[in-house]
C-alpha cells in the first residue's frame, strides 16, 4: 500500500492496484475520474485523447494554463505523475482519436468511456464488449449528470446499457459539463465507485435531486 493511501486504506478495495484503466477521454470527466482513480491506488493508465487544452477547459478539467495548446491526454498523464511521483504510476499516453482497431482488449480492468459523443461510446461499447472490463460513461451537460457502469461481459448489463444510446443528431446542443461544472467532482467519485462495484450501476443527478439504481 502507498503512503499515499495510508490514511484510507480500510476502504479501498483488495488488489485494486494491480487493475489498469482504459481512459478514453481527458476532458471534464475523464481527467478528473483519472485522477480520483489514481487516489484510490491504481496505478496503472492508458489516456486516450486527440483534443488539445483550450482556456475554456480550466474551469472544469485538471489542466494548468501553462498547458493551454498541449494534448490533453499528455498533459493528464503529466500532471497524475506530477501529483503521484515517477515511481508510483505507470503511465501511457496517446494523443490520438479512439478507433476500432485500437489495440489492447482484454488488457484493461477498467474502461472509462468520457468521449465527447456518443458515436464514440457505441464504438467503445462495441469494442470492449465480451473483455472482462468493467465500463463507466459518464454523460455529462446542461442540468444533468448521469453515470453509467456494467461489466462488457455480461450480455443482460450489456443489452442496458446500450439500449440507452442514441445518435448524436438527438443529443442535446449544449456545451459539455455545462451547470454541472462545479459538480465535477462528484461525478468522478460517482465513476469511482461505479468502476470498483462489483454490479450494474446507473446514477442519474439533475438540478437538486440524485437517484441511484443498482442491480
């Protein structure tokens, strides 16, 4: 156990250090739920993002204003092994779209889907289905957060899941995080206890009122 996670080690889950997480996505959700990830124990991180830190991104994401104009998921990968240490994270980086060839299923405990859209997340849910990951999406604008989490190899969580996906001509046209900024936070601890539960979870927090259904 870290030093690092001294004080909370009761809580944390049994081995959850040697799992490794997939993040697909360093934007509002995925930097912070990489980063909460990280606090929990695990160490070991694979971000995947082609988008680069805007000035917008400060209020909500885990960026610097030094690393405006950088890959996101470069920056990310800096800033856990800059808050972490060197020697305690292993850390890979890919600035980079996700595509159905990309390569490593089977490799991941932990899927984190935190696109921006959701022809990225049936391709994530398409590609991580039958591996035995566990998948949380976070969708995250307007009033609304709602977090998603089921196991890729359970056909029925599966089926859930996916029934709830939608092209993204019907999405919502509001920018991403939107109101929900400052609860940034707590979607990431949402994701966190989602990713390390051991069934189907779905968290839906709109305006004042939070629902949580597990099964």
């Amino acid at each position: 156990m870290s030093t690092i996670q001294a004080r909370s080690h009761l809580l944390i889950p049994e081995g959850i250090k040697h799992k490794r997480v997939l993040v697909i996505g360093a934007g509002t959700v995925g930097s912070n739920v990489a980063m909460a990830l990280a606090s929990i124990g695990i160490r070991r991180f694979c971000i995947v993002d082609y988008d680069e830190v805007g000035i917008h991104n400060l209020a909500s994401q885990l960026f610097t204003a030094k690393q405006v104009g950088l890959s996101k998921a470069v920056s990310l990968a800096d800033n856990m092994l800059d808050r972490f240490g060197l020697d305690s994270l292993s850390m890979e980086a890919i600035h980079d779209k996700f595509t159905p060839s990309f390569e490593g299923k089977g490799e991941y405990d932990i899927i984190v889907s935190a696109a921006d859209s959701m022809t990225v997340r049936k391709m994530v849910s398409m590609w991580a289905r039958g591996s035995s990951a566990r998948v949380v999406d976070t969708r995250c604008g307007g009033h609304e957060i709602q977090t998603w989490a089921y196991d890729a190899n359970d056909r029925e969580q599966y089926d859930a899941y996916t029934a709830t996906l939608h092209s993204d001509s019907d999405a919502d046209p509001l920018p991403c995080g939107g109101e929900m900024y400052p609860a940034a936070g707590l979607a990431a601890s949402l994701n966190t206890l989602a990713a390390v539960s051991t069934s189907g979870y779905f968290y839906r927090l709109a305006d004042t009122e939070l629902s949580a259904i597990s099964g």
